[in-house]
C-alpha cells in the first residue's frame, strides 16, 4: 500500500528525480544558481588572499620560513576538517540547514581575522574560517546537481561557478589599490578582510528562503515533503515558461535502499572512490598553486609587490573568461576529457610563466593558466557531485574534497622550499610532473557523465523504461 502511494504521488526517490529532471531551465533555475553560487566567490577571495598576506605581512610581522607558508596554508588546513566533518552533517541533518549556518560562521569569522593582533591569531581565526567554507563549496556542488535538469545541470553548475571568477580580477585589483595602504587608519588587508565578512553575511539574508533537496527528503523517507517543494517548484516553472510542463517518464517505483558511506570502499563505487582520491590528491596544485602562489613567486623574481599584485590582477582577467568558456564546454565536452585538456595547458603555461622574464610573457602565461584553471574548475565541480548516491553525496564527496585541501595546505611549504631553493621554474617543472599523474588517473579510472541523470551515474536509478505517465506533475 505504502509503495502505490508513493507512486501516485510522484514523491519516492525516482519519480522526484525524474520529475526534476524533465523540467525546462526556467527563470527559478537561475534564481537558485546565483544565489549558490555567491558562495564561490569567498572561494576565489580566500585563496588570492592567501598569497597576498603572505606576500604584504612578510616583512612587518617578521614572518619566518615556518609562519610564511603556515599563514598561507592555513585556510586549506581548516577546510580539511569541514569538507569531512560537516559533509557528514550535511548528508545526516540536510542541504539547506547547512547552508545557512556555514555562511554566518564564515562572515563572523572573517570579520573577525581582519582584527588579529599578530600572526598567531590571524593563522587560528583563517584556519576556522576554512572549515566553514570547505563545507559551502561541497554544498554547491551537491545542492544544484540535486535541482538542476540532468541536461542542462553541467552549464548551469558551471555557471554558478563563473560567478566566482568573476570576482577574482576585481578582488586582485582591489588589493592592489588597498592592501599595501593604510586607509582610515586601519591596514588596507584588514579592510579586505571586512568586506569579505560583510560580503558573505549579505548574501546569507538573501538565502534565507532556498528550499530544501526534495532529492534528499526522499531518500529520507520524507515524501511528503519532497512532494511539497517538487510540486512548488513545477507550479513555478510552469508559470514561468507560460507552457505546459513535459510529461513525466515513468519508471517503476523503487523503495529507499540504505546507502552507507563504507559502500563506496565497495563495487561498484571502489574504483571512483579510488580516482578521486588520487585525483583530489594531485589536482590542487594545478587548481590551486598558481592562485597562492603566483604574487610570492613574482616577488622572488624580484618585482616589487605593488606590481607583482598588478601583473598577478591583470593575469586573473583570465579567470572569468575561462568560466565563461566552460558554461557551454561542460556539456558539449565529455567532463572527464575536458579536465584532462584543461590542465594539460596548465602545466605548460606553468612552465613558461616559470621562466618568463617580460612583463607581457608573465601575464600572457598567467593569462592562459587562470582562463584554463577555470574550465577545470567549472568541469571537475560538476563531476565529482555526479559520482556518488544522494544519501552520501556529501559525505563522500567532501572526504575525497578534503585530500585536496591537505595538499593544498601543504603546498606552501614545499613550493616555498623549492623556490627558495631552485627557483620558480623548477617549482613549475615538478607542478607539471603532477599534473601529469591527475591526467593518467582521470583517463583511466574516470566514468563519463554527460547528459545522463545523477540516478544512472551512481547506478541507483531503475534501469527499465516504463510508459510515460500522463499526469502532469504526477
């Protein structure tokens, strides 16, 4: 009885899914990805922050070989904790409770950095601030690849993403005019803290009403409610669109099976599990290395850090022009395969700006790594959400997510070891060797995703093709 009332409704894990799916992208889609994705744009700040404050406060707070490379690392360290911890929170008590509460910590945390007494509180409060906002950008990825239309949820994910980007060229920009001044008798980073905080507690107020994953209430065992936010959002859909919405494909109605995280050590998940670790492992230098590091790398080639701040905002143009590119490349490019391409280029142009001496080679090569980082970025979000069940999607995900956050907090410290040791080419050289194994990693082990429904990608969807049901919204 209870599984044809399920079915009748429309709201067991499937039906929700496929009635999600065959939704056209409406003006309710791009609501919900702007205010997702806001959330990327703390992302790209904390991580140019990050090689600004150790670039700016390397001289008057005495930053030694040990605090230098600590104070950059330390924002990654801390999202190490959030990705595993409150991933498993997320999974456990919801997407939206998590949402909120993440970006409030993160905005107080901020704001209170910008007031540290020296370099010990200013590495404890960022440590913190990172857990917050590991478990946000997890959220990204999971909460929209849980709403968006398995055709069009690649390009709209990436799009949430190039709103991050978007900031990164003004952000780099701002801290050239601001953060080596004194403005209002307060340091010009500490001001670029406080806009940060501030920035993030304005887009919580505006997310205070986002619904909560009718995919999650499902596998929850919470029909009721998941039919309450799908029917809401069919009703605003289709008042949107001013067209009737498309039938639902009908598939046969498959009671909640327990998922535990162990089952991804497990086939059929093993083997993805495996990838992404190694992938989360060796992909942050590519992702990452260059964002943290290219304003320290400037300045031990000897430029100022004025213009080292200049040639590292010009090369970030790059950044909005890449995530704009990958908005329609992650659906018309198999993702795995783009990720692949896209830090090829990387490693390459990693080299060149290693080596570059004029000032137009340096930014070029910047140019082409942060336009490249970006479709990266853009592509690997989206897959990584696709490859493991709604019930530990977070879980999952933000375990694997946290190797990359190891590494990259550990990053400063070798990259400033072989700087200051060998040089920027050879840090470059080794990012290459890196980047290299990432690519043989995804090729190998990767599953392609493109255009298929999360349900068919993590193999707990009903494989057998039913009638269409009539019903609309039914």
């Amino acid at each position: 009885m209870t599984d044809l009332k399920h079915d009748l409704t429309g709201s067991g894990p499937l039906q929700v899914a496929a009635r999600l799916d065959r939704l056209p992208v409406s003006r309710w889609h791009w609501k919900l990805v702007l205010l997702v994705g806001l959330t990327t744009f703390f992302d790209s700040y904390e991580i140019y922050m990050s090689g600004v404050l150790g670039s700016v406060l390397a001289k008057p707070w005495h930053l030694t070989s040990f605090t230098q490379p600590l104070l950059v690392g330390a924002p990654f360290f801390g999202m190490i904790f959030g990705a595993i911890f409150l991933g498993m929170v997320t999974d456990r008590f919801g997407r939206r409770q998590m949402f909120m509460y993440n970006l409030a910590a993160y905005s107080l945390l901020a704001v209170a950095s910008a007031f540290s007494a020296n370099v010990a509180m200013l590495i404890a409060l960022r440590l913190v601030s990172g857990v917050f906002l590991a478990a946000e950008l997890m959220l990204v990825d999971t909460y929209l690849s849980e709403f968006m239309p398995r055709k069009a949820r690649g390009r709209l994910i990436a799009v949430a993403y190039a709103i991050g980007f978007l900031a990164a060229p003004v952000v780099a920009g701002l801290g050239g005019l601001l953060i080596v001044k004194t403005h209002f008798l307060i340091d010009g980073w500490r001001w670029m803290m406080i806009g940060g905080g501030l920035g993030a507690l304005g887009v919580f107020a505006l997310r205070r009403n986002l619904p909560e994953s009718p995919r999650w209430l499902a596998e929850r065992n919470r029909p009721h409610e998941a039919e309450a936010v799908v029917a809401e959002v069919e009703w605003t859909v289709e008042r949107q669109t001013g067209r009737e919405l498309p039938e639902v494909p009908g598939v046969a109605y498959k009671p909640v099976t327990k998922i535990r995280f162990r089952s991804m050590f497990r086939p059929p998940y093993l083997k993805r599990t495996v990838m992404m670790w190694i992938f989360q492992i060796t992909q942050t230098v590519g992702q990452y290395g260059f964002a943290s590091m290219a304003t320290l790398i400037l300045v031990s080639k000897g430029h100022t850090v004025p213009s080292s701040l200049l040639y590292t905002a010009l090369s970030f143009i790059g950044a909005p022009v890449g995530a704009l590119l990958a908005v329609p490349l992650v659906e018309r490019v198999e993702r795995k395969f783009l990720v692949i391409g896209g830090l090829t280029v990387i490693g390459i142009a990693g080299i060149v700006f290693g080596n570059g001496t004029s000032t137009a080679v340096i930014v070029t090569a910047g140019a082409v790594i942060t336009v490249s980082n970006s479709i990266v970025s853009g592509a690997w979000h989206v897959y990584q959400a696709e490859l493991f069940p709604t019930q530990v999607r977070s879980t999952a995900g933000g375990v694997a997510y946290s190797f990359s956050r190891l590494t990259a907090g550990l990053l400063p410290f070798g990259a400033l070891a072989i700087l200051h040791q060998f040089g920027p080419t050879q840090v470059f050289v080794a990012a290459a060797v890196i980047i290299t194994i990432t690519c043989l990693d995804l090729a190998v082990m990767g599953p392609r995703t493109n255009g298929r429904s999360l349900e068919a990608v993590t193999g707990t969807g009903d494989r057998a093709t039913a009638e269409p049901v009539t019903q609309r919204g039914a």
